[in-house]
C-alpha cells in the first residue's frame, strides 16, 4: 500500500470535466438546491434557483449542520502548507500522528506530509467537542515545527504559505434518517461515509459509489452498505474511551500500529477490514477499559459530552 496524496482541486477539475465531456451528462454550476418532494408515480421533484428537476434518483450529498451539532466528538484542523528557503523536512518519511504536543485542548496530534526537503503540510488535529481559533491551531504548527524540526522564528517569518486547510468532520455512527422517499439517498458524510474511529471518507467513497453504480442499474434489496453496524459499534466504543481517557491515546494508537501487521491495519482503516484484521486491531487494545466501555454503551452509562457551540455553524 502507498500514501497517496491527492490535491482537491485536480480531483474536483478532472471529475468535472468527465462530466462535461459526457454526452449523458449536464452540470448546472452555480445554482443551489432545495427542497426534494416525493411525487405519486414514484420520483422526486427538486426545487432548484434554476427551476424543478423531476428525477428518477436524487443522489443528496449536501453538507448538514445536524450532524455537526449532533456529533459527541470532532475531528478538527487545520493545515498550513508551507516551503522553506531552506532544508528542514525528511521527503521519506510521513509523520502520520505525533501526540507528543500539549494536550489541554482534548486529543491532540501533529501532521506532516513532506513534499521536498523545505516543503510540507503541516497540521493541527484534534479530536474533541469544541472547534478552536484559527490562531490557537497556528501556535501549535509554529511551536511544532521550532521544536521537532529547529525552524527559526526568522525562516517562520521568510516561509511562503502556499495554501491553508481547514475541517470539521462529526466522527460519530450517527447516521440522518434516510428521506421518506425510496428515490432519494443520502451520502457522504449524511449519509455516513465518514469512519468514525479516523475521520477516513475518500478511500471508502470511491468504492463504495462503484457499488452504487451496480445496484442503480438493477436496485434490487437494500442500498449498499457503507460500513456494518459491528464496526460502528466497535468505533462508537473507542471514542468513547479516548473522551474520557485522551491521556491514553497515545499508547492505543502506539500499540495498535506495532502490534498489527501493516496490510491488515490499512484495510482495517480503510472499511476493507476482514473479520480477522478486526480481531487483530481488537487483541492490540487494552482489554480491560475496553470492556468497561463497551458494557457502558451497551446500558447507556456513559456521561455526555457538551455539545459544539452555536458558533460552529459559522466557522
């Protein structure tokens, strides 16, 4: 398995032109979509700015403050894309989760994705119920990158900021109720493409719009499922632990990567996990606290979480 690092707007510009190469295919850009209303002879009419689209399927994969709000844990961050005059970075290696970083805002960790000796993205990840400011993410990146990597605050002040990144993903199994309408389906992060456990959504969504695309063609039983209800559970149990014990994150994820064989870890992450990859991660993991959390969710013992802020919407 390699790392692959994908840039969004090569993505986004390849999968639209595609599109708009496509004889079978038309973009309405700029305009904005609302309402979905099930029709009597089984479709679906979508209040667009541009008119009403009377549709076969309605594919929904717009964003939902809902799921935010309703989420008890946050994947948070943000990510400054930096290059150098000078070299500072390792290109061979990735720095995946590093929680030796202050932990006083909730589980912490640092990022980096080296692109060259003096070019890297670096970010600030936290797994919590609070969003924070822009500045207080910044600190950490510069206090990071002075301490691991001997960056001067002088070569902070000549680094050009290429570009920043910033997200905030609800990591919780928590799923929207799918719409009345058998015609119209969720998806994405509504429609609980999201990994719980990581924050992890593309790999996942590639495959899992291939399997989409087959049951489109001849929609017999169920829509496919992104993920099983076990592995939900299983991730719901996890983070449940890592809220109230986040001093001990460090060790879970230390552990689980020394002590589960690479290829079985990837696809455990990546939702292609097989029964004994999951079994692997499982016997990595304390025993004890697991099981004192997993009785907990079983009968609703565990304490709440405070929920985001209103201002969450804003940012």
């Amino acid at each position: 398995y390699s790392y692959s690092y994908v840039p969004g707007d090569a993505f986004y510009d390849q999968a639209v032109g595609h599109l708009e190469a496509s004889d079978r295919a038309s973009l309405m850009m700029n305009q904005s979509a609302g309402a979905v209303k099930k029709t009597s002879y089984g479709r679906s009419h979508v209040q667009t700015s541009a008119g009403t689209l009377d549709a076969k399927w309605v594919l929904d994969t717009r964003p939902s403050h809902e799921l935010v709000e309703a989420a008890e844990t946050l994947q948070h961050f943000v990510g400054l894309h930096l290059r150098f005059d000078k070299p500072v970075f390792d290109p061979s290696t990735v720095t995946l989760m590093d929680f030796d970083v202050p932990q006083d805002h909730g589980l912490h960790f640092l990022y980096v994705l080296p692109f060259s000796e003096t070019e890297a993205l670096v970010e600030s990840t936290f797994f919590s119920a609070n969003v924070l400011s822009q500045e207080t993410y910044e600190d950490y990146i510069y206090d990071y990158l002075k301490q691991r990597f001997d960056v001067t605050e002088s070569m902070l002040a000549d680094a050009e900021l290429v570009r920043m990144e910033r997200g905030v993903v609800p990591m919780t199994p928590k799923r929207l109720a799918q719409p009345e309408s058998p015609v119209w389906h969720k998806l994405g992060t509504p429609g609980g493409f999201v990994r719980p456990s990581t924050g992890y959504c593309f790999h996942a969504t590639g495959r899992f719009a291939l399997e989409n695309q087959a049951w489109l063609k001849k929609p017999v039983g169920a829509v496919p499922s992104i993920r099983s209800k076990a592995l939900d559970w299983l991730d719901k149990v996890l983070l449940g632990y890592l809220n109230r014990a986040p001093s001990e994150a460090p060790e879970i994820f230390y552990s689980m990567f020394e002590r589960v064989h690479p290829d079985a870890l990837v696809r455990f992450l990546s939702n292609v996990g097989t029964m004994s990859d999951t079994l692997a991660v499982m016997l990595a993991m304390p025993v004890w606290p697991f099981v004192k959390e997993a009785v907990g969710q079983c009968f609703d013992f565990s304490p709440k979480l405070l929920k985001p802020s209103s201002g969450l919407r804003e940012d």
